[in-house]
C-alpha cells in the first residue's frame, strides 16, 4: 500500500472507530489470528531463553513484526487469507536495513527510559517486569514513581514509532524521517488519538470489572481465573493489532483504502 506523503488531519470521533475496526478484523479471522499470535507468542519466549541477547532481540524485532501484524491486517481486510510468514515480511523487502535501523533506534529509547527508572527506584520496577520480584513495601512509592515516570517518557517514543515502520515499508522513507513523520501526524491528529485511548480504557475497565463481579459469584481459583484472562488476551491483542491498522490506513491510506 502506498502511502499519503502527509498525514490526515481527522476528527476526534473516528479514533473511536478504530477500536470497532480491530473487532471486525478479528471477527473475520479468529483462528487465523489465534495461529498467528501463538506462533509470535512462541517464537518470543524462545527468545527469552538466549543469553544476553534474550531482552535485547525482541526490542530490536519489533518494528518488524509490528509492521508484520500491519501486513496481516491488510490481507483481513482485503479478504486474503492471514499467512503467518506475512509476519516477517517486513525483513524480506528491500528495506530490511531501516527496520532494522528502527529496531536499533527503539532499543535505544527504551534502554534510556529503563535507566531513567534504575535511577529512581534502584531497579525495582525493572527486576518486577524482567523476574517477577514484587518490590518490598518500602520500595513501593519508589516503583510508582518510576512507573510514572516511565510511562510518561514512552508516550513520544509511541509517537515516534506508531506509523515509522509503515512510512519505512510502504514508502521508502528513512527510520529518522519516519520517526519523524510518525511523531508529528500522532500530535496533529491527538483529538484522534486521546478519543481512542479513552476508548481502551473504557474497555479495559469493563473487562476488569466483569472479572472481578464473576469472581465474586463463583470464585475461581488462579488457575481458573488464567483460563479466562487467556483468551482475553489474545483477543484483545489481536483487536490491537487490527485497530494499528485501521489508524494507518485513515490517517495515511490513499483514498480507496481510507474510506
């Protein structure tokens, strides 16, 4: 898909679309998308296992696969069958080096904002997200405020990269230029974007809500409670995925596409 060389400035409501697109992308497809996410759930816990390179990979990856789950979007909604090697097929185009480039580019980022953290809490938040150590009672102020911190700090990096690998794959452009671009069409259409996150929210609330009122009628064990979350999850990935692509496709998509 070729992309507009300037982004859409579009109304607030249509971020809200965007959630309702991703239902629909997945509704078409629900065991194309079940294989698929197995598979880069799979081949992401393989990565875990390698030594140094375990955290750092996956980081690297993902711009690629970002744009890889784009590409499998594209094909939902175009009626073509959900191949799972679409999901690397951002590293089999003549573009392969500025993915890659992005994926430096997105390592960097996230490494200076898990150092902003260290530097507040001494680690705490890192080694719960890495290892699974809850923090002591005593670091518990400290690991919010790096939470929030860090938080804050990764809003422009999901600028910067929410449409990168997009403009890099469909248009040629540079990973500095994409970024770039990136950054400048998420602010110019943040009426868009916040109407969408308040749409998540809004979402996430309700599923939390109805997990705890049916743990309060029947209450599930952890296991049981597992049970539940995990197709959630996956469905709510997938929706995910699909509403990326609806954003792209109304913000850069040519006219055809963007209707």
């Amino acid at each position: 898909m070729r992309l507009l060389t300037e982004p859409r400035i579009l109304q607030s409501k249509v971020g809200a679309r965007w959630l309702s697109e991703g239902f629909r992308l997945f509704h078409q497809q629900p065991l194309g998308w079940t294989l698929i996410l197995f598979i880069y759930w799979a081949a992401m816990l393989m990565a875990a296992f390698i030594p140094i390179f375990g955290l750092v990979l996956p980081l690297l990856l993902t711009p690629g696969l970002s744009m890889g789950f784009i590409e499998i979007s594209r094909a939902i909604d175009r009626r073509e069958p959900p191949r799972p090697p679409l999901l690397i097929a951002a590293f089999r185009t003549a573009q392969v080096r500025s993915v890659l480039l992005l994926g430096a580019w997105y390592v960097l980022e996230i490494t200076v904002i898990m150092l902003v953290s260290y530097l507040i809490d001494d680690g705490a938040l890192i080694e719960w997200i890495t290892m699974g150590q809850v923090p002591k009672p005593e670091q518990i102020s400290a690991v919010q405020t790096s939470g929030f911190v860090a938080f804050i700090l990764y809003i422009p990096v999901m600028m910067a990269f929410w449409f990168a690998p997009q403009l890099v794959v469909w248009s040629g452009f540079t990973p500095v230029k994409a970024l770039f671009y990136s950054f400048f069409a998420v602010w110019r259409n943040k009426g868009a974007f916040t109407r969408y996150a308040i749409t998540w929210v809004g979402l996430t609330l309700f599923v939390g809500v109805a997990m705890a009122l049916l743990n309060e009628i029947i209450e599930m064990k952890p296991s049981t409670v597992t049970a539940f979350l995990f197709p959630i999850t996956l469905i709510l990935m997938a929706v995910a995925h699909g509403s990326f692509y609806a954003s792209t496709k109304a913000v850069f998509g040519p006219e055809e596409e963007s209707a």
